[in-house]
C-alpha cells in the first residue's frame, strides 16, 4: 500500500503522540516519587509527634543531618545501596517502598489525562478531580505503611482528608451528600460496635476514624464492598501468620488499616461491576 501524505501525517502525529504520553508518564513518576519522598517524612515523623513540615532530615543511626543529594528520591537509595553515607548503617527498604509506591500511583492516576490531553478533551473539572485523586490515594499510602509501621493511623492526616472529601462531594455530587455522610456513619457505627465489643482488643480506635473516612468517600455500596474485601483480606493474612505461628489477628499485633485501605482501593476501581454481580446473584 503506498504511502499516502495523509497516512504520513496520521503516523508522524501517532509518534509525537507516543513521545509525549512517554515523556508525562515520566515526568509523572518523577512526580510522584517526590511526593513519596514527603510522604516517608510524614509516615516517619508523625508517629514520633514531631513536625513533618520543619527540620532538616537525619540519619535515624547516626543523626547526620542529610545532605540534598542524600535525599534524592529512589535514585540517592540505590546510588548508595541503602546505607547512609556517613555512618554506613543500612537504613532499610522501607523508603525507597513508599516513594516507588507513589510513583507508580501516580503514572496510574495521571495516565488518562495526558490521554485526554492528547484527544483535546480536558477541563478544569477533570484537572481538579485528578489532583483529589491524588490527594487520596497519598493519603492511602500514609495510613497504610503507618499503621503497618507504626500501628497508628495519624489523626491530623484523618481529619485533613475528611474535610476535603465533604468539600469535594459538596461540589461534585451536591444532591448525594446525605448519603455519602450517612455511608460514614453508618460505616463508623460498626466499626465502633467493634471497638467497644472487643474493649479495644479487635479494633483500634483509629479504625473506626478510618471506616468513617472511607464510607465518606466511597458512599454506598462502596463502603459495603471496601469492609467486605477488608475482612476477608484480612481473615486470609491472618490465617497464613497464624498457620505459621507468627502473629494474633485479635491480639492487637496485625493492624487492620491497611487492609481497609485494600479494600477501598477494590471498591474505588471496581464498585459498579462488583455490586452488578452481587445484585445477579439474587
């Protein structure tokens, strides 16, 4: 078939294209593993009660104050094989975790924007639902390695992503907002059944904080699946440590948060085709 000017163009046009979404999802890592790099402070920080916001970073061994070049996300770890340059301790893998973590988080969520950039389909509406999307799914990583790390969830996190959640259903679906908050009390209710049933020994308190957080933003039947999926996630996990005599699950030693931030990561992608096949059930 020859090569006709038109089907010229239209390859010229698919190159640059695929040039472009290459170079924004790169850029979109690069992005991302900075902001995981914020994250690590907070994750860190917060569970000690110091400030995320002032102080220069520091070798937890050592107390070195770090140099800008110490802290240059992913590639300062590997550049350094993982030991800090002044003491040699190896400082764990568990920085480096958070910031790929995000970097592929956001490459994910920025993905379909530089697609809608490139068909010219883009506006203001969905620019500022992608920068919530990533405020929340920063806000998943934080309440999932602390919690596993550190067996808190941090309120001031919490409280932070409840307000912006209120705000951005109050724009984006007004006439649902009573049941979006009714999602969060009802789902704050069980898990405070929980709390009190166990005296504190099945649920922490911060789960409860949590569930209302989640059914805030995933409303029904999100909210619904997301416990469902935690619950059996969880039950799986702990059958495994248990068979291999490694933890409690109701000891008060497996953190549930992190499986409540897998479960609502199920219902965020996945709610209208899971609850269609729930519904052909019945």
């Amino acid at each position: 078939m020859p090569v006709t000017r038109w089907s010229y163009s239209m390859l010229l046009v698919y190159q640059i294209t695929s040039v472009g979404t290459l170079l924004f999802s790169c850029f979109s890592f690069v992005f991302g593993i900075t902001v995981g790099s914020f994250l690590n402070v907070i994750i860190d920080r917060v569970p000690r009660e110091e400030s995320f916001l002032v102080g220069r970073s520091h070798c937890d061994y050592c107390k070195h104050t770090l140099a800008w070049y110490d802290l240059i996300p992913l590639f300062s770890f590997l550049a350094l094989l993982g030991r800090c340059r002044y003491c040699k301790k190896f400082i764990g893998y568990k920085y480096p975790i958070v910031e790929l973590t995000t970097g592929i988080c956001f490459v994910t969520l920025l993905h379909p924007m530089v697609t809608g950039m490139t068909m010219g389909d883009i506006s203001v509406t969905t620019l500022l639902w992608t920068l919530f999307n990533l405020y929340i799914f920063s806000t998943f990583i934080v309440i999932f390695y602390t919690d596993l790390w550190s067996g808190i969830i941090p309120d001031i996190v919490l409280i932070s992503a409840i307000g912006i959640t209120f705000i951005a259903i109050l724009l984006q679906h007004p006439h649902q907002i009573l049941s979006y908050v009714l999602s969060a009390l009802g789902a704050m209710g069980f898990f405070l059944a929980l709390f009190l049933g166990t005296r504190g020994k099945g649920m922490g308190f911060g789960d409860v904080k949590l569930a209302f957080f989640l059914g805030l933003l995933l409303g029904w039947p999100g909210i619904f699946l997301t416990i469902y999926a935690a619950f059996l996630t969880g039950a799986v996990v702990a059958l495994i440590l248990v068979l291999w005599r490694r933890k409690r699950f109701f000891g008060g030693t497996i953190p549930f948060g992190p499986f409540l931030v897998l479960g609502a990561l199920v219902a965020w992608f996945w709610t209208p085709l899971l609850w269609q096949k729930i519904l052909g059930m019945f």
